[in-house]
C-alpha cells in the first residue's frame, strides 16, 4: 500500500509540474514572448534567405510603420503575424531595419496615414453564434522609410497573409535601390518584328488591355526595359545592360547581328529566348503555323542547344479547358499547349519540370504554347553546363514541314497520326564558361575572345508565345480607330472564350516566372524563395500512386477516364493517410503506454519476490 500511495504521490507531482509548465508558456505567449519553427520543405512559415541578405546589406536604416486596425478575431490573428514577419525582418537586418505597429486612433494619426498613401477602410466580420457582423474602420498598410525615400503599401488584405513576404521584399527593394540609385536594366530585342513585351496579347479584349512590360514596371520598378536594336549588326550592346532577353521574331536575323548577341554573351552576360520554330500571327483566328527560327538556330546551335524545324504536340501534358456546350460540360484538350508539371515521379533524364532552376523555381506546372523540340550537345560547350529544364511528356510526337495547322477546335488525332511518340526537351540552359558559337569563319568586323572571360548564361525557352495568351493573340480582333479611341474590332467569340479561363488559370505562374527570369538575368538568384511564397502551396505526393502510361491509340474519352481514374486513386490514398494521422498516432501512442505500463507491473512483481 505504502508503495502504490508514494507512486499516486510522484504521478500527481508530475501532473503539476505539466500543468505548471503549460500554463507557464500560455502565459508567456499572451504576452509575446514566445518562438516559432518552420519544418515544411519550402520555408513557408519564415523569413527566405534572400530577405535577410537584403535588408543585412543595406547602406542605411530602414524603418517601416505598420498601421493596423485591431479589434476582430480575423485582424488581431492577422496582425499577429505581420508583426512576427517584421520582427523577423528586424533580426536579420542586425540594425539595420526597424518597424513600429501603429493603430491610427486620434486625428494626428490618421492624418500621418493618410498623408503617407494610406486609405481608411471598413474591415468586416460575420459572427459564427449570431446574424450579427462586426465592422471596424482603420487602416492596414506599410510605410517604409530609407533615407530620402518614402514609400508605402497601401493596403495589406487581412483574408490573406500569403505572399506577404513577397510584397514586403519587393517594396524593400524598390525603395533601397531608388535611393541608392541602383538600376537593373534588361534589354529587349527589336528590329525584326519580334512579338513586344508591350503588346496586350494577355486577356480576351473585352477585359482590358494589360501587357506584360506593363505588369512588371508597375509592381517591379526596380527594373526597366531597353530596345536593342542591333542595326543589322553595326551597333554593339550597350554593356550597361544586365541581360538580353528575345521574343519570337518575325524576320530573320543576319549573321552579323548573331554575331553582336555571341560578343555580348562572352562578356559574362546573360541571354534568354522566348522563341521556337512555330510561327503563328497576331488577329489570325485560322492558327496556321509556319515553320522557322529565323537563324536562331546558328546562335544556339554554337551554345549546344539545337533547335528543330517542328512544333511539339503533347498528348499527355495536354492544356485541357473546360467548355459550355449544347450536350453540358465538355473538356477540351489543346495538344499544341504543352502543360508541363512538377511530377517527382518523373526523376533524372525524364524529369517534366525543373523547380530548382530559377525560372521555375517552386512552381506546379507551366504552360508552353506553339513549343519545338530541343536536342542538346554538351560537347560544344566542354567548360559548361548544358542540360534541359523542362520536357514534354513521353506521349508527344513533333510534326514538321513548312506550315502546320494548329487550329484549337479540331480532330488532333489526325496531326498525331505522323511521327514517333517519344518525349522532348522544350527549354533549356547552358551556364559557365562558354566558347563562341562562332569559332569559325567571316568575323564582320566583330572581335570576340575564344570564350568569356568569367562565366556566362543562355536560356532557351522554346514556345514562342510563352509571354502570351495564345487564344488571346488569335481571338482579339485588330484595333482601329473609333471617335478618337483605339478599339479592338472583331475577333473570334471562341477563342476569347478560352482566352478567359487561360488568363485564370495560366497567367500567374507566367508572370511570376517571368519576374524570377529577371532576377536570374541581373543576378539576383537569392530572391527566387520570396516569390515562391505567393504560389499555393504544392499538393503533396503519394508514392503509391503509379507514374502515368499513356498509349498512341488513346481516345480523348480514355485520357480522360484515365484521369479520373488517377484522380480516384490519389482521394484513395489522401483518405488513408488522414486516418492514419487521425487514428494511427493515437493508437501508437497507447499501445506504447499499454507496454509500458505492464512493464512497470513485471517490474514491481520481480521486486516483490525478491
């Protein structure tokens, strides 16, 4: 008895001093005393490293005013975590950046805010007992200080804390680099009717007509654009520019200004292509492709990236898009769109999308309209790195010849009948030191060093409407003038139809992987995490769950039960592992207590006898 009372004794002092403990640490957290940690794969709950470099090499303080409006479970647990990101900030920065949460109370405040760019708000909540809802009227935004410069974000969405970091960062960058005067220029190729970056090719013409240089100078202004315009190759590249970038050109270039590009990259810059073998014209609702690279291929062939005459038509990375029709809901699947995904099941040389490398970095899938395939050479460039980045699918066949119809809505069994099924390589890379890729033959007047004297970069992107809505360039009608105004006339009803759901569905992870391209071009690789965090957080992967097959007799009914079936398969797995989460642990755990428990008796019964 006196054993079992003195056991009952030491269980209820370790009860208490549990309790003490837990009540300690609440205590503790009440009042903001307390740590966080991150454990998941992409950092997603604490500051990147590119943040922290950021604010740690600043010339000069920082400091950031943070007016919030308190008062609503919703904007308290929002505030909440405004308030640790900053502090995050404030200890990376080792004094060199500071922030003060503000709740703008009196008129003095308010008029601060607002003389700052701040906007008053209502902020709402419904109640979960009641019909009720709580209004709260304040502010939520960021006023950051350096120097000279001032500047703000004016409104912070309290529903969303998701890309936080990203907004925060980039307004960090935009304000130091103004200050510090601090400039990324990235030149764009003109002169050969190449599709612009200004061009509103992005959404069907009834919603407006944004462009992409247009999306990135007004949330990235640290970066501006510059025409380079080679004047058939006697005029050099301005070396003051960080990075090359060319879109899909119209007319051929000369050897000559091929010859201006190698000189620029032997200088250790950096070059990207948006640009294939597939030719489809603005306002062109027929879609009819014509076939050439317009001599691009002699410049890449010399960095070990061969570019063929052909469009790739994926059947198993289809872009697919759900259409009204008279018989309901139908799916269609668009093979000359190339949806690659990040797939771990897919490993090594079949890899489908490389998150690692920049331009991709963290993302779930891409979409690469009118692509042709890439074969790699890694023996023409021996000092660097040449490897592929995204591929097709393997149920993907490549179709030549001088024209291709790639018009959405028809039979593409019939274009599928040509060729092998076989997977391709659609974008690729060669970094380090590279040798010219013209080592031979008439120089032009252009003298270039054997190979560049500190390590240089060239991506090939092969779709040449990568930057584009593909169904938004053919579908918009051509503009006119109207009562003074530029309107769009025309178009094809059905393709601003897929225009739309493209725009939701594909454009973010264009526009975002365009931006981490432009930080790769100027270098400023480490800010790649930060815009990782404003993607969704990726589906995770089940291992029991088998790498797709695909056969070339396939209907489009049986790609589709076949998804559904992958679809099934994975709810399947998902719902075992919830249980397994929900039960399993539980029973471990008792089933650990249970054993400990009759080890503890075994014991006391072996004391006893002796």
């Amino acid at each position: 008895m006196e054993r079992k009372a003195r056991a009952a004794a030491e269980s209820g002092v370790l009860l208490l001093v549990i309790a003490g403990i837990l009540v300690a640490l609440n205590a503790l957290s009440a009042l903001g005393v307390y740590k966080r940690a991150d454990i998941t794969k992409t950092e997603r709950f604490k500051l990147s490293k590119g943040s922290g470099t950021l604010v740690a090499q600043m010339k000069q303080t920082m400091k950031v005013d943070a007016y919030v409006t308190k008062g609503l479970p919703k904007l308290d647990a929002f505030v909440r975590d405004l308030r640790d990101l900053l502090q995050e900030y404030k200890d990376a920065g080792h004094g060199k950046f500071d922030y003060e949460i503000v709740e703008a109370k009196d008129d003095e405040q308010k008029k601060v805010a607002k003389d700052a760019g701040l906007v008053e708000q209502p902020f709402g909540e419904a109640s979960a007992t009641d019909e009720k809802a709580a209004v709260a009227l304040g502010f939520m935004g960021l006023v950051f200080k350096y120097g000279p410069e001032k500047d703000a974000i004016k409104f912070l969405d309290p529903g969303r804390n998701d890309g936080l970091e990203f907004w925060i960062t980039n307004k960090i960058r935009e304000v130091t680099d103004k200050a510090d005067d601090k400039k990324h220029k990235i030149g764009v190729l003109t002169g050969h009717d190449e599709m612009k970056l200004t061009e509103a090719n992005l959404v069907p013409a009834q919603m407006g007509k944004p462009n992409m240089q247009e999306i990135v100078t007004k949330n990235f202004p640290f970066y501006s654009f510059q025409d380079v315009d080679l004047k058939n190759g006697d005029s050099a590249i301005d070396e003051s520019i960080d990075g090359l970038i060319i879109t899909q050109p119209g007319k051929d270039l000369s050897e000559k200004e091929l010859r201006r590009i190698d000189e620029f990259v032997l200088r250790g810059k950096a070059v990207v292509l948006y640009a294939s073998a597939v030719n489809v014209k603005a306002n062109d609702a027929s879609m009819n492709a014509t076939l050439s690279s317009h001599g691009l291929e002699k410049l890449l062939e010399g960095y070990g990236i061969e570019m063929k005459k052909e469009v790739v038509l994926d059947k198993g990375l289809s872009y697919r898009i759900n259409m009204l029709t008279q018989g309901g809901i139908a799916s269609r699947a668009f093979p000359d769109v190339l949806l690659s995904a990040d797939d771990p099941r897919f490993s090594g040389n079949e890899t489908l999308l490389d998150t690692s490398f920049p331009a991709f970095f963290r993302m779930t899938d891409m979409a690469l309209p009118f692509a042709s395939p890439l074969i790699l050479h890694a023996d023409k460039q021996p000092e660097a790195t040449v490897k592929a980045v995204v591929r097709t699918s393997p149920a993907s066949k490549s179709v030549g010849g001088d024209t291709v119809d790639l018009k959405p809505f028809q039979n593409w069994a019939q274009q599928l009948k040509k060729g092998d099924w076989s997977q391709f390589v659609v974008a690729a890379t060669t970094e380090g030191t590279l040798k010219t890729a013209f080592p031979a033959g008439d120089k032009q007047g252009i003298e270039t060093p054997e190979k560049s004297a500190r390590p240089a970069r060239v991506l090939v992107i092969s779709s040449s409407q990568f930057l584009a809505n593909p169904f938004a360039r053919a579908g918009n009608g051509q503009e006119m003038g109207q009562m003074g105004m530029m309107m769009p006339m025309g178009g094809d009803e059905q393709l601003q139809q897929l225009a739309g759901q493209y725009a939701q569905q594909a454009l973010t992870q264009t526009i975002l992987s365009f931006k981490n391209t432009l930080d790769w071009l100027g270098g400023d690789s480490e800010l790649l995490a930060v815009s990782a965090k404003i993607l969704s957080e990726p589906n995770l992967v089940y291992g029991e769950v088998s790498k797709a097959k695909w056969d070339e007799n396939d209907t489009e009914a049986e790609l589709k039960k076949r998804d559904e079936e992958m679809k099934a398969t994975r709810k399947s797995t998902q719902t075992k592992a919830q249980w397994l989460l929900i039960l399993g642990l539980p029973l471990l755990f008792a089933v650990y207590g249970l054993l400990r428990w009759r080890s503890r008796l075994a014991a006391r019964e072996n004391v006893s006898l002796a």
